[in-house]
C-alpha cells in the first residue's frame, strides 16, 4: 500500500515529467501493499520501456495506469492469473483512490499485444490491443501541453 501510494503521488505531478512506463514482475504485485518505496525498488527494479508496441508484443500484461504512468506487471502465458493478480491490486488501488479524490482515474486493466502479422507466433495468436491503450511517446507530449 505504501508503495501504491507513493506511485499515484508520483503521477499526479506527472504533469511536469513525461509519459513513464515500466515493465515489472508479475510477482511483484504482492509487495505493493507490503513494503516501503525504496525497498519496493530495490528488490524490483523493473525495466523502463521505450517502445511499448515493440517491447511488450506477443505477450499479456496487467497495467495499473494513472495520467502519464504505466505500470506494466507480466508478462503471462494465462489470461486466468492475471485475473487473479488484478484481484489483489484492485483492492489496493480502490483503497488509495478514497483517501485521494484526484485519483479517481487511476485504473487497474489487463492487456494483450499480438504478434505483428511479419512473425509467426509459436502459440495461438493475442487479440490486438486497443490503440487507445498503447500510445506514441510524442502523443504524451501533446496531451501534456493541451493539444489533445
């Protein structure tokens, strides 16, 4: 919970800093509500991605989001344990958002990204992502300085 808290802080002044989005072990949502930032980000650093259409394709995520920050937990094979895993970061974030009105936005989804149609996927094929959910960088810009 701690650590939650300290993200949705972080991303209502993100404003001032561009669109963030990390990839982070599955795993790691059950230490959310258990330990301190700095011990959060010792023990998962998690990697920052850049291109998030390259980098996450094929795969399956649950993504907490709130303005311009992205947490993106997974990857996973199995739509089922990501359910299971939104159902722990769900309570947690519910709880977060009534002690702080401004984060009434901040949202909990599972997403799934296909293969580019070039490649051919060892396994069955993801629905596509909806294109709403996987923006350019440059479109975080706009929206920051009130274009969109």
């Amino acid at each position: 919970m701690k650590f939650l808290f300290y993200l949705i802080c972080l991303s209502s002044f993100s404003s001032v800093v561009l669109s963030i989005a990390k990839k982070m072990p599955l795993e790691s949502v059950f230490y959310i509500g258990e330990l301190e930032k700095i011990d959060f980000d010792n023990m998962f650093p998690g990697e920052v991605l850049q291109n998030l259409e390259i980098e996450l394709k094929g795969q399956q995520y649950l993504v907490y989001e709130h303005k311009s920050l992205s947490y993106y937990f997974g990857p996973s094979e199995s739509k089922e344990i990501l359910e299971q895993y939104k159902a722990v970061l769900d309570p947690i974030v519910e709880q977060v958002k009534q002690k702080r009105a401004s984060l009434s936005d901040a949202r909990t989804y599972i997403i799934e990204v296909e293969h580019s149609k070039e490649e051919s996927p060892t396994h069955n094929p993801m629905p596509k992502a909806t294109p709403a959910l996987i923006k350019p960088w440059w479109q975080s810009v706009l929206d920051i300085l009130g274009f969109n």
